[in-house]
C-alpha cells in the first residue's frame, strides 16, 4: 500500500472535525473546535502517519495520536498568540481577539488535557515510553517559547543559543511527530531515533530558511511582508549574525537603525538588507540552512527501511523545504 | 500499620522540594517552585495516599500520582489567578504579580505537561484508567473555572447551576484523589466509585460552608475579612437563595444594595446580611451543606473496609469541615 499525503490528510481533518469536545460551556469549548477547524497544512499529524507507515502499512493506530500532536500544537498557537498580542493567525482573528484572554487561557488548558486523551488508545505496553517522550518534548516546546520571549528583552543573542530557541520552539516536534508514528509502527529505538533526528534537523533548517525568506524571499510568493522581520528588529539569524560580524561604521548603523523609533519601513528594510549584503549574511545563513538539512537527510538515509518507503518521507520533506511562503 | 497524617504531610513536603524540574530557563521553572513551595495544606494528594491506604499498607506506589493532583491543583490556582486579576495567594504575591502576565501563562502550561509526568510509573495496566479518569476531572475542573466566569456577568443564577459549579470547580478534584489513590491500592472500580462519591460529596459541602463562613464565619478565627463576598456582590450561595427568596420591598433593597457603587462596607455588609437573616439563609445553607456532608459519609459507611482503617478519612475530612476558616 502507498501512502496518499491528499487521502490521509483528508482522514485527519474528518477526524479532526469529529472530535468528541462537549457543547457546554461553550465559551470553554467553541474556541478550541475554532483553532482548529481553521486548519493549517497538518504537517505533524502527516510525520505521525507517515514515521508510522514507514515501518506498517495502515497507519489507522496512529490516527488519534496523531492528531493529539496537531491538537498539541494548535494550542502552543493559542497560549502563543496571547503573549505575542498577536491579532491574527492564519487569517482570521485569533481566539483572545475574538473572545477574550481570560476564554483564551482557560480554553487553552481544556485543550492541553484533551492532547492526552489522544493517547489513550495507545497499547499500555509502550503508552507510558510515548508519554515520556511527548512530556519532553512538550516541555521543549515552553521551553523555547521562553527563550524566544527572554530573547525580545535581550542585548546581544549568541548564534549557538539561537539555534537551540528554534530546535525547542519548532524542531523537537516535528522530531517527536515522526518518533512517535515510528514507535507506534513497532520501530525500534534506534530506528525511531533516526527519524526524530531527521525531524529536528529538518525542522531547524527549515526556520533558518523561513528567517532567509523574509529578507530574500520574492514578495509574489512570500505570504507576509518582506522585510517584517527587520521592520520590528526582530532578533533572526540573519540579525544575530549581523550583529555579530558587524564593526566599526557598519556596527554603527546596524545598531542606529535598531534604535530608530520613527523612520520609513522601505529605507529600513532597504538599507539592513544592504548591510546583511555586506556581511554575506545570506550565504551563511544558506550554509547553516542547508546543512541542517544534510544533517537530516543522512539520518533518513541510515534509517534501514526500503528506499521506496522512505521516499514519501523525502519528498514531504522537499515540498516543505522547497515552498517559498 | 497506623496513617500518620504529620508523617505522610512531611513525605509529601519532602518530595515536592525534590521535584526534578530544570534550572534553566529560569523564567519558567522558578514560578513553578514558587507556587509549589508556598505550600497550602495538601489537602488532595493527602486524599490520594488515604485512599491508597485504605486499601494497602504502605502508599509509596501513590506517592508520585499525589504530587501529580497537587501539582495540577497549584496549576489550576495559577492560571485562575490571573484570570481573576489576584494580587495574593496564600498571603504572597501570585505569579502573575511577581513576575508578568506571560510568565503565568507559560509556566502554569508546563507546569501542566508535568503534571503528567507524575503518572508515568503508574502501573501500565491501570494506567490508562487512571489517565482517562484524570483527563476528564481536569476538563471538569475547567469546565467549574468557565461556569464561575460565567456567572459573574449573569444576572440571575439557578441553585442547581451554583451547586453543579462548585461541584466541577472543586469537588470533583477531591473525589478524584480518593478515587485515585484507592485504584492504585488495589480497589475495585465500585469501591473505589464510594470513595470518588464521598469525596465529591464532601467538597460540596464543604464549598457551601465556606460560602457560609464569609458571612457568619468568627472574625477572630475567619482567615479573611467578614463579609467580603457580600462587599465584592459574589455570587455565593447565600447571594443566590436571597435573590431567589426575596420579594417586594426586601427584594428591592437586595438588588439595590448590589446596585450601589459607592458605600459603607461594612454597612453594606450589616444589610444585605439583615436580608440574608430574615430570608433564613444560614438556616437553607446550613441544610445544603449538611446534606451532602451526609451523602458523602454514608457513601464512606457503605465502603466495605474495616471500620478502623477508615478512621482515618472519617477524621480527616471531620477536622476540614470543623474549621473556621
């Protein structure tokens, strides 16, 4: 049996739209059924199914921890949203815009412990290890939203402790995602090792590259503003590198045009990227980008499952990487 | 072997000091041991080990699901906290005031993905059981939070809705300690049901009479301020039965006293208990309360355990009903 990205897709968003949440009180549960029917791409429930398929052929026993994952990772996006004020995701208003942060909190914990009922269809043999690892990396995950949050208020952000924020904040899910699937599948350690570090890496690369595009993405494709980053200084590889290599003159600017509190967007996206240009930031980040990604694909590679299998996780992974938005 | 309250509170207090949570980021773990350490009575996860004991001797197999309760009750608190905009807790600054918002939110999530970690070493035979049972008493706990939100911008609640509310918002959390502890000692699903009904019971009664104490509560012995939930217009029991009993004049002057902006607490607080009096509120209270109290022993009476084992909860739950505040 092959694996159909479009059919299993749709298998989760039926079963997304099914999940049992109860009617009352609704201000507790319509927020949730509102996150997530706003779907996103479902890129962590797919690793689930995919890692899972690479070692069985159904993936119908990794249906509903696959989709905990997806539950788990919508809620990061609510409890996120709120501490980044943000006012819209993915389109639409987010949930403490369009009820309040007091729904936004409360609905976000309901939803946190419904993740768990996910897993409960899990063969007691391995629930308690998949639990384990799920905890962690949850906690990964605040983790890095942590760092993030501390990395707004902070001086100087070291290249290192930047990618360690990315792995926790976006990679070690997409690491477990496919972990998980694989255990579930009957992987052994090892294998299942392989592929959450294909994930991870995977994952890193693939923020280093989201940081590239929106300096150097093409404004067509690119679903935000080009240069958004650099309008609201925030702290990308690309700006950690800079001001790391910046001196004199050109450390100078960099720091002026981080300081300026009025000043015209199109000159500050202008004149920064002039001096990421200097610096040949892009091509560093490219490297470290790219190498990531290398780091992943061997691990995929030493993964001992048929070529053939593996080449749907591949070319998932190439689509990921390959889009410009 | 006897169960020594002081013995099992200090190993309770022990463990919780030990609690493995990482040092870094500071930003999110230190709330956690913050919340943790300014400890109140322990209440539930003293529940859980009782419940245990009822059933064997020695509880160190309950020890850490405990924890996971009153980790997951201090959670609760802190998120609550914030959303009721509290500047103390247990007599210090909450979280949210000693550190911000975003720090509340975030280490109260974590916070949350740990409590989960205390059932791992859960028999792997029970412990879906015990995580589904744990799942849908924290949605209810939620669930409790979102009624009692509701409430306050509800002009006029039903008893039925108060008492369902109290119930989702404390009780079950109560009952499910017992019910908990009793599982993982070896009881059946029917006694181990006795306990969760006796628990339940109990906070209910127990919430009512602490609806009670704020207005008839001893001054001397009440932890906080006579007749704060009168000042405050909170929707109590005794506020609910008034607005529900009163008529004519007596319900006019009621309604207006809530009306009010500017006034005399504690003349406020002389009238409406005047209402309160002549409407025969403590009286109706009192019944409530007493009639759950009633309840929940009699579930405890028809528990087919020695008489002397259940001692020990007959007292405990005895000396938290006796106290004034």
């Amino acid at each position: 049996m092959a694996f159909e990205i479009e059919k299993a897709l749709a298998e989760l968003n039926q079963e997304i739209e099914h999940l049992p949440f109860k009617a009352e009180p609704q201000r507790l549960y319509d927020p949730i059924r509102y996150i997530l029917a706003n779907s996103g791409k479902r890129v962590r429930p797919l690793l689930a199914l995919i890692g899972y398929y690479l070692f069985d052929d159904t993936y119908a026993k990794a249906m509903q921890p696959a989709i905990g994952v997806e539950m788990f990772h919508n809620f990061t996006l609510l409890h996120d949203d709120i501490m980044d004020q943000a006012p819209l995701r993915r389109g639409i208003p987010t949930v403490h815009e369009k009820w309040d942060e007091n729904t936004a909190i409360l609905s976000g914990d309901v939803m946190l412990v419904k993740v768990y009922d996910r897993f409960l269809g899990v063969d007691p043999e391995i629930l308690p290890v998949i639990l384990q690892k799920f905890n962690r990396c949850a906690a990964e995950v605040c983790e890095g939203q942590q760092y993030d949050m501390n990395f707004e208020t902070s001086d100087r952000v070291q290249e290192a402790d930047y990618l360690e924020m990315i792995r926790l904040k976006t990679a070690v899910l997409l690491g477990f995602s496919l972990e998980m699937g694989a255990l579930l599948g009957g992987a052994s350690a090892g294998e299942a090792t392989l592929l959450k570090e294909f994930g991870e890496n995977i994952g890193v690369g693939f923020q280093l590259k989201d940081d590239l595009l929106d300096v150097y993405g093409d404004q067509r494709k690119f679903g935000k503003q080009v240069g958004g980053d650099i309008i609201a200084n925030k702290k990308t590889y690309l700006l950690i590198k800079a001001l790391e290599l910046a001196e004199g003159e050109q450390s100078e600017k960099l720091n002026a045009w981080m300081e300026k509190k009025e000043f015209d967007g199109a000159e500050k996206v202008r004149e920064v990227t002039g001096i990421y240009n200097d610096l040949n930031i892009k091509h560093l980040a490219e490297t470290q980008s790219n190498s990531y990604f290398q780091k992943g694909f061997e691990a995929l590679e030493r993964l001992p499952v048929a070529v053939e299998r593996k080449k749907v996780l591949f070319d998932f992974a190439q689509n990921l990487i390959n889009r410009e938005k």
